[in-house]
C-alpha cells in the first residue's frame, strides 16, 4: 500500500470554506487506497499567530507550519496541495490582527512607523506575514501552468462571452517613458561566491549571500518622474473622458508596488492632500495604505465631515472619472492596494473590450496605467490588438500554457527583502566582500530601489522544463526575454549555454522575444487557434497565468499548476484567489459559495499521479484514474457552481464529484474498490435530490461562521456540510 502522505494546506477565504466541504470526502475516499492527506495551517491567521508563540496561551498557539513545509520541498517526499492563500497587505494585515484580538489572542497591534526597539521586533515578525510570504518558501521548483485538455475542451463547447470592443475604441495603456525600472535596470553573473552589501552613500542597508554563476540585478524608479507621470495620465483621461485606472501588484510587490500605489493616492486626490496636509500629518495618514485607511484615521478628527466631502467631491466631479472596485460603495480604485492585484483587474479590461465600472455603475473606456515600461507594453500590445483585430473567439482560440522561472525565489517577486525607498539623494551602489562596485545608481530622496536575483541551478532547471513541455506537446516554446533589458539579457545568455545541449537530444521550436513582441506572436497564433507555450520569469508566470485562461477559459481557477520540486517530490497549486473576498461577501449574506474548486480537484489527480509514478501502487492507480474520470464528467455535465443564490453552489459541486468518482470506482479494474464503492455510488446516486434539497435548503440565509481570517471551525464546517444525508453516506466509507 501507499505509504507517501498528502500535505494539503488549510488557508484563507473562499478555498478555506470550500475545504471545510470538500477535504472530507477526500479523506474517506483517498483511505480506501492507503494514502493519508492531512491539513497544515498556512493561514494568514495562522501565520500571525505562529510569530508570537510566547504571547499566547498553550491552546491558542499554532506552530510555525510554513517553515516546517519549507523544510519540507526540500526532500523527495513532498507531496503538497497548495490552495491559494492571501498575499497580505498592512490593511488586511491590521484587520486580521484586530479580528484576532478581538477572540482574545494577546498579538501586539501592528506598528506602522516602528520606532523602538520593542517596535522594531514586532514590525519585523509581521513582516514575515505581508505580501508574498507563502510562495517563495514553497516554490522550490519551477512552475508548469496548463489547462488540462477536458477543461480546453469544455470552454470551447461552452464559450463564456467576451464583449466587443468598439470601432472607435480610445483606451490604451498608459506607461512611463523614462525614469522607470526598465530603464535603470543593471544586473551582473556572479563569478564566485561572494557577500554582497547594498549601501546608500556608503552606509550598508542590508547584506546578502550569493553563489558563482547567480544572476543578480538592481534597479530604481524615480519618484519625481512617477508623479509626473502619474499626473499626465490624469489630464490625458480628463480630455479624452476615458477611465482613470491603475493597475499595480501591492501584494506580492509588498514594498515597491505599495509605494507606487501612494503616489498614485496622493496624485489624483492631490488638492485634499495638499489642503489637510497638516491634519493628514497629525493623524499619521499614509497615502501608501490607500484611502480605505485614510478614513479610517480621521474618524479621529474633527473635519472627519470636511475631509470626507473633499474625497468624495473629487469621485463625483469625475474629472477624470476613476475605477471602480465598488461602485454602490463608493469604493475607489484607490481605496485598497490589494484590491487592484494587476493580473486579476488587467484580463476583465481586454473581456469588456476596453472597459471598467465607473462610479454610475457603468462600464467606460480606460486608460490602465501601469507605470513601469518592463510588463506594460505585453498588456498594451494585446489591448490594440483587439482594438485592431476585435474581441478573440472563445470557441477556437488555442491554448496558451506556461513554464515560469520561479524556484529559489527567483526574481523580482523575492526582491521586497532589498527593495528600499531611497531615505536621502546620493548614490546607491552593490558591492561585494572586497569592495569592488559591481552596480551603482545615482538616486533622490523617495527614489524606490531594489535587487533580485534567480541562481543558475533554478534557471537551468526552467530550460529543462521548457524543452520537456515543448517536446511532450509539440507546441513553440516562446522565451518572453527583452534584450534591452539588463536582467533579461543575462537570462537569454543562460537560455543559449543550457537549451542547445536538449535540442541536440530532441530538437523543438523555440523563440526568444520581448514581452511586446512575443505577445503579438502569441496572440496571432491564438487567434488561428494554434497553442502555444510561454516561457517567462515569475512575473510574466503570474500575469500570463491569469489573463490567458480569463479569456481562454473564463477563470484561471480551471488551471492546473504543476511543480516539479528540485528534490524530486511535488507541488500542486490550485487556482487563484484573487475573486476569493467577493465569494466569502456573498457567502456570508446568503450561504451560497460560488467558488469553484475544479483547481483542487484537477491538483488532487496529480498529486495521485505522483505517488503511483513512485510507488506503482494499482489502488493508487485506480484512484487517481477514476478521478481523471470524475473530472471529465463534471465538466461535461457542467457541475461549476452557479453565480447566484437558489443555484447549486460550491458544496453542490462537491457532492457530484464525489458521486462521478465513486461511479467511476465501482467500475474499476480494482475489484476491491470496486466493490467497497459500488454501495457508495448507488446511495449517492439514489439520495442525490435529496441532497441537493438539502444543500439548498440554506440559500438565501445568512451564514455565521465566527470570523473571516479565523473561521471557527465547527461553524464553518456546519454551514459548509449542511446535508445530514451526504455527510452519513461519506462517513460511511470503510
């Protein structure tokens, strides 16, 4: 019998709901093959709790879990389901701090301008909790994101709509034309090991470890040409009555995107900035928390009304119009970093053809502004492709999969730990253990600067997989890689002394293209319905892995995500998240979920896949065939949730995929599991509108589940498992 043990982490928001349903009948279903999964708490309320074990009582501390499956990639016998967790802001950091106090966790409240000692401790232990934190730890492989050929399949039968764009449609995306990260960019292959220190006029602000071969680059964005930008994207929207957007990554960016994002704040409300300047000063407001902080600070003042009038009046005269996240709420694009997450507002732009919601609740043409030149223009070359070609057809355009550099915290999305926002004017320069300069730029005071880096053994391993894909498929491989680019010229000298060496084995078509370029390429053979492979860093991996399946399949929730672990074990990442805070909102006012958790089902079969390669164990086998099975049958039956409440939610999806995969298993060539289900199908078969009552029952109430970042457990599990009859058959598996 299996031996090897499924890791599957227990999270934030909607996914965390749907597995108070779903992990259940995965348990009973995964034990009658010998193979034990267990939940591991990498909540953000989990991670919270973890960083102040000394603070809390016994019952109330929680062991520092991310560390522990940090240690774990890096044995052969990972085997973890990574469901999507939150990528923390300070705003949503600070509510989940509050939510936990409040349940009588003694966590000290988050110091946002640390001063002493004592402060200075507890603004580095929740560091650790902001922004990407999770992913780095985990990701010890390279990324391969598909979708599989059912879920393809379906979406072409099933085509979502995509709306027209008009022939005279004005919106562009808006980018800087110099002064940005592109542009500034310098980057060197270390020639040895070597300490490297970044200094700013010789003081040292942090020092690293780096080995012989590792690609390391630094870069700045000046602060001055931002806001002039900024400020130019504002009037350019104010004559042509477009949108005024912005689209940035504050989340996994946890310190340069944030900063950006407070220039843009201070910029379009730039008269109620300069008006209550002194107020603002006195209340500790920070533009770079957004505007849903700054109301909550001056609940303290007395101009509360005042202020209030002023932000709102800019939003009504809508010169320009801005984005909105809320429109009957009056929430702003500016309202809250993590709520403008470019890779999830930047595909319903190209969906609406052009599009955003305005403050009337209408959509309305927009300019994106995305400040830096380096991703931009791959979202601007795709926006006046469809301004020039139209809206793509969902029913024939190919399949655009993705192999994405990102083991060893490759790249920029390890860089908030050596990104600073420059204190003084002077010169920021790298310098390794003797001294010897190695970049060197020249900055102002609220300069932001950072460093990155991705080590040769992650790079080689990302070819590798690269030319995998491409042999397997038959599809091109296209390297996104920009050779005006410092760090992208380096990773293209890497990509020709490490693929020749697989296509002399077996020779397959590849390209090395700029962003811009390649995306037209891509989009092109899209659009004759030809499949292609991207092959990019680990930002392009996230905002391509988004936007491809949005438009392709209608969520990126329906991608599998594979990585194959540089130890030989394995991480199966489910879909993403970044729609999870909406789900939970409706949940909570009506108990209906329309989270889909295709991501986790399509992640389970893998997960099987590995430990049968491993171990050849036919119960395993059979298991994992049956839900290859299930799989396809919910798909072609089109068990998805439906969006509104009265329809079949999330756990309404559940229980159809257990009753396919327990169909599936009565069938088998396994003639125990055969037998052993064969009584499971024919009760779920025979109760399934029964069950289904019973899941609907609930629609349209309000769910209580004792917290949103710290549900309690037996709450949630009793509104996610509210059908007495499903849960008995479940139970009942032996």
């Amino acid at each position: 019998m299996a031996e090897q043990k499924i890791i599957w982490t227990k999270i934030d928001e909607a996914p965390a709901l749907a597995t108070y349903s779903l992990f259940p009948i995965v348990k009973n279903f995964l034990k009658t093959a010998g193979v034990d999964i267990e939940q591991c708490d990498i909540s953000l309320a989990g991670r919270v709790i973890s960083q102040f074990p000394e603070r809390l009582r016994e019952d109330q501390r929680i062991p520092d879990n991310l560390a522990a499956l940090g240690e774990l990639v890096k044995k052969p016998e990972a085997n973890i389901i990574k469901l999507p967790n939150i990528s923390a802001s300070i705003p949503q950091l600070k509510a989940t701090i509050e939510e936990l106090q409040k349940k009588g966790f003694d966590l000290p409240d988050f110091p946002e301008d640390p001063q002493t000692d004592e402060e200075k401790e507890i603004a580095a232990k929740y560091a650790t909790c902001l922004g990407s934190a999770v992913n780095p730890v985990l990701r010890e492989g390279n990324s391969d994101r598909r979708a599989a050929a059912a879920v393809k399949k379906f979406a072409q039968k099933n085509p979502h709509r995509l709306k027209p764009f008009s022939p005279d449609c004005k919106a562009y995306v808006a980018y800087m034309d110099g002064g940005d990260f592109y542009e500034n960019e310098q980057s060197v292959i270390m020639d040895k090991d070597a300490t490297l220190s970044i200094e700013l006029n010789g003081k040292c602000l942090k020092t690293l470890e780096v080995e012989d071969k590792e690609l390391v680059s630094s870069t700045f964005m000046s602060a001055k040409a931002l806001r002039a930008f900024l400020a130019k994207t504002i009037e350019d929207a104010k004559e042509k009555g477009l949108l005024w957007s912005v689209h940035l990554k504050a989340t996994m960016m946890k310190v340069s995107d944030p900063i950006i994002f407070g220039h843009a704040v201070s910029v379009f409300f730039k008269d109620v900035f300069e008006k209550y300047a002194d107020e603002f000063e006195k209340l500790g407001v920070n533009p770079d928390l957004g505007i849903g902080d700054l109301l909550k600070k001056i609940e303290k003042s007395d101009k509360k009304d005042e202020i209030e009038a002023a932000l709102k009046a800019v939003v009504e005269k809508g010169e320009p119009n801005i984005a909105m996240v809320d429109s009957d709420k009056g929430i702003t694009n500016l309202h809250f970093s993590n709520d403008i997450i470019i890779d999830a507002s930047m595909p319903p732009v190209i969906r609406e053809g052009g599009k955003m919601w305005n403050k009337d609740g209408e959509l309305q043409e927009c300019v994106a502004v995305i400040p830096d030149r380096s991703y931009a223009r791959m979202y601007s070359a795709m926006l006046e492709d469809c301004k020039e070609n139209g809206q793509f057809d969902v029913a024939t355009m190919g399949h655009v999969s993705n192999v994405g550099l990102m083991a060893k915290k490759a790249e920029e999305y390890g860089s908030h730990p050596f990104t600073f926002r420059c204190a003084e004017d002077g010169v920021m320069e790298v310098k390794d253990q003797d001294g010897n300069v190695l970049m060197s730029h020249k900055v102002e005071k609220g300069d932001i600067w950072r460093l990155y880096k991705a080590k040769d053994i992650a790079v080689k391993d990302w070819v590798r997989l690269a030319h995998e894909r491409g042999k397997l498929t038959g599809d091109p491989i296209v390297f996104w890689l920009d050779s005006n680019r410092a760090h992208d010229s380096n990773l293209i000298k890497k990509v020709l002394e490490y693929l020749p060496e697989h296509l002399e084995k077996e020779p397959i078509e590849y390209h090395i293209m700029a962003p811009e370029l390649a995306m037209k390429y891509t989009v092109k053979r899209s659009r004759a319905g030809l499949n292609t492979i991207s092959v990019t860093g680990n930002v392009l991996r996230d905002y391509l892995t988004d936007l491809f399946p949005i438009l392709e399949l209608g969520t990126s929730a329906k991608m599998m995500s594979i990585v194959p672990l540089l130890a030989g074990g394995g991480l199966f990442e489910t879909g993403a998240g970044g729609s999870a805070p909406k789900h939970v909102e409706q949940f909570l006012k009506e108990s209906h979920l329309r989270w889909d958790s295709l991501g986790e089902f399509l992640a389970l079969a893998e997960s099987l896949r590995m430990i049968f390669n491993k171990t050849n164990d036919n119960k395993v086998k059979a298991l994992c065939e049956a839900l290859d099975k299930a799989n396809e049958a919910y798909l072609d039956n089109n068990k998805a949730p439906g969006r509104k409440c009265g329809e079949p939610d999330n756990k309404a999806s559940h229980f159809y995929l257990a009753l396919y995969w327990a169909d599936a298993l009565a069938n088998s060539d396994d003639k125990e599991l055969a037998e052993k289900f064969a009584s499971v199908a024919k009760a779920l078969k025979e109760n399934e509108q029964k069950i289904l009552d019973e899941l609907l029952a609930v629609e349209g109430k309000p769910s209580d589940i004792g917290g949103y970042f710290m549900p309690d457990d037996e709450k949630a599990e009793k509104a996610m498992r509210p059908s007495e009859t499903l849960n008995k058959i479940i139970e009942s598996i032996a």
